[in-house]
C-alpha cells in the first residue's frame, strides 16, 4: 500500500552526520524525513567498537545548543592538553588553554554518540526515521524532490541532504566529479587500558610510518586508565597488526607510545581500515546538499573528520533557516550557494593541509626529522602562531556559524 509523506527536507543516512543535521534542523522548526538501510537495532548498538571521535570546543557549543551535550557528557573525556612529539624525539609541542577558555574538546565514543543521536532524534516530533528503508527511485524536479521506498512511502520535500558516507550514492548519481586518492596506510584502532593516568592529555607521535595518536578516554567501572589508539600503519602491514596475539600487539604499543603511560593491555577489539582522501567538486547540486563524508574525506592526521562534519550540519542549517525565514523555497538555488560557498573553500583548505602534513611527517631519514622537529620548535616559541593553531584545534578559526558558537539560528 502506498502511504506519502510531505516534509521540509528529506535526509539520506542516519550516522553521527545525518542524525545532527536532522537535529539542527528540528531544533529551528522544520520537519525532516531520515532514511537509512541500517537496523535501528544497529545503531543503538554499544558494541565491542574502539572506535572515538574529538568533538572541538565548537561542535560541543553545537550540541549544547541542540540538547544533546547534557546526554553525552557522562561519556565524554575532556581533552586539556594536547602533546606532539616527532617520534619521540627531543622537542615537543603543546597545546595549553588558559583555565577561563574551557577544554580544547571532548573524546567521546562513536557508538555512545550515535546511540544518544539515534534515541533524540527518534523521540523528536519532528523527526520521522525510515529504518531500514531502501531508497528506489529519487526524482529531483524544478520544484521539489520525490522519493519513493522499498516499502511503498513516497516522500516529497524541497530539499535533499546527502549524509550517506564517503561512497554516497546521490553524490555519483547527481554527476558531481570528486578528486580522490588512497594513502599507503592503515588506520589500526583499538581501546587500551594503562598504568599511569593521561591527565586528559591527547598524544599524537610522528613516525615515517604514520601518526600514532594516544587519546584520553573516561576510567572503566572498575577505574582503570583507559585512552583509545589511532595507528597509523603501513598498508600492507594492517591486516596484520589486527590479528597478531593481544601480547605482541601490546608490545608494539609500548614500543611506539615509549612505555610513559606504564603497561597497556587491549580493551576492545581491533578494527582497521585503509585510509584516503577524496574532496567534491561542489558540496550541491539541483535541490541537493552534501554533508559530511559524503563531501569530503580527510586522513586522521588532525581528528578533525567530524568536526569538518558538523561545520557543513551548522553553515547548512544557518544557510537553510535564513532562506525560509525570506520566504525562500528551502531547495532555492540561492540558498544551495550560498552553503557551498560558506563551506567549499574551508573544506578545501582543511583537507589540502592534512594531506600536506600526512607527507611531510611521512617523509623518513634524519634531515626530515630535523626539518620537522625545527618546525615544532619555532611553532612552540612564537605565541601568536601557536594561539592560532590552537584556535584551529578549537574549531573556532574562520567564519562560524552561530550553531557552533552556542546559539540557534
């Protein structure tokens, strides 16, 4: 039996990317339609995932204003300070607010966050989740968007959000060309267990290898220290390092981390992906907005990949509530330019500068060392550099939107 539904726009996804935009928008009035092949069981799932995220101190001003930072902050693990180190050589650099500017973020798992967006979005009475759902036939019209289901809804908006991941579907169907290559590396990633507390401290080391990040999560039940690892491998060597025994594989910890956080043991299991870069041409289409993966994919390098996210869910909404407060169609062509505008070249220079960082500390031997390490110096001696550095680590550098500054539209 075929049931239609008309909405404000219509989302494809319900990831950390795709459930935040529905939010936002919900938060300001407008009613919004999500569509996901995942079983709803699937996303509230807690599972055995290692994986986290850093949300800057501007995403968290984000979720604060949408009413999910009181939810997730039980969960969160303030990040303080922030230690960088080329291979664990002499010479560090470090990122330190001052007591009055707050943390420079929040680690939280992807899991707790996706199930806390999951659970907000379905009890938001603006939000409709169509889950699993298959998208069949998707009609981008002069006036409006039609879609129709593999359980016989169809869906009518002005405008459509493409949240649906590096290999977005509606991005390859609406034609919009994307520059796109893989790294020789692996990103290993596990949760760990350790002697000594981080003191809220994330660590990032540098090896011709790859970035090997150390980043603070809460104490387990039973109060153990516990940081979550970002490994940056050789591709080859991923596979591998997943499936060796717990007891190599924490030797290997140690040897990389140099043993200052005391013994490691595995809490979670391992999980490894090959990591790439891809940015779009353009972030829209004829009534369509990129966000997200589906726009740009970086290295981890930075652990700015959902923050990137978030800005698009932020400039899209404000770009969005502005239109229809003019009486715009909310898939007007201005408004789309607007966003694209807004987003296009952060996106870009965002993703150019953790390319160029992934091979310049990628780059071996010892002059390239000396080179890196000399950059750390100056960086950590010239303080108006350094403030704007960690300006960027913030999210807090460039033309923010208001959502990322606390405030609704």
């Amino acid at each position: 039996m075929t049931h239609s539904e008309e909405t404000d726009a219509i989302i494809l996804g319900a990831g950390l990317i795709g459930l935040t935009q529905a939010l936002t928008l919900a938060a300001h009035g407008l009613r919004v339609a999500v569509i996901d092949r995942a079983d709803p069981a699937v996303l509230q799932s807690l599972k055995n995932d290692g994986r986290v995220s850093s949300v800057n101190s501007a995403s968290w001003k984000l979720l604060e204003a949408i009413g999910i930072a009181d939810k997730l902050e039980p969960y969160g693990c303030n990040i303080d300070k922030i230690i960088i180190n080329d291979g664990l050589k002499p010479g560090t650099l470090d990122f330190i607010p001052d007591d009055d500017d707050g943390p420079l973020g929040v680690m939280v798992q992807n899991a707790v966050l996706q199930r806390i967006l999951f659970e907000s979005a379905r009890a938001h009475e603006l939000v409709t989740l169509y889950l699993p759902a298959q998208v069949q036939e998707v009609d981008r019209g002069e006036h409006r968007v039609d879609l129709s289901l593999d359980n016989g809804t169809q869906l009518t908006a002005p405008l459509l959000i493409a949240a649906d991941g590096r290999g977005s579907a509606m991005r390859e169907s609406a034609g919009i060309i994307m520059a796109k290559w893989e790294y020789d590396h692996n990103a290993v990633i596990c949760t760990v267990s350790h002697e000594q507390s981080h003191g809220n401290t994330a660590y990032e080391i540098f090896y011709p290898s790859g970035p090997f990040a150390i980043l603070p999560m809460r104490d387990d039940d039973e109060g153990r220290h516990r940081s979550a690892i970002v490994w940056s491998v050789a591709r080859k060597d991923g596979p591998a390092f997943a499936k060796i025994n717990a007891r190599a594989f924490e030797a290997e910890l140690m040897k990389m981390s140099g043993g200052f956080l005391g013994q490691m043991k595995l809490q979670s299991d391992r999980a490894t992906y090959p990591l790439g870069f891809h940015h779009s041409a353009s972030l829209v289409s004829a009534r369509l907005a990129l966000v997200g993966d589906a726009g740009h994919g970086i290295h981890p390098i930075a652990g700015q990949g959902l923050n990137l996210g978030l800005r698009d869910v932020a400039a899209l909404t404000e770009c969005v509530v502005d239109g229809a407060r003019t009486g715009l169609d909310l898939g007007n062509a201005q408004i789309l330019e607007r966003y694209d505008r807004w987003r296009g070249l952060d996106n870009l220079m965002m993703s150019a500068a953790t390319d160029i960082l992934t091979r310049l500390f990628g780059m071996p031997g010892d002059t390239s060392s000396a080179i890196r390490r000399f950059g750390i110096n100056m960086v950590q001696r010239i303080t108006p550099l350094k403030n704007q550095f960690m300006a960027e680590a913030r999210g807090e550098s460039g033309d923010l939107p208001k959502l990322l500054l606390g405030d609704l539209v």
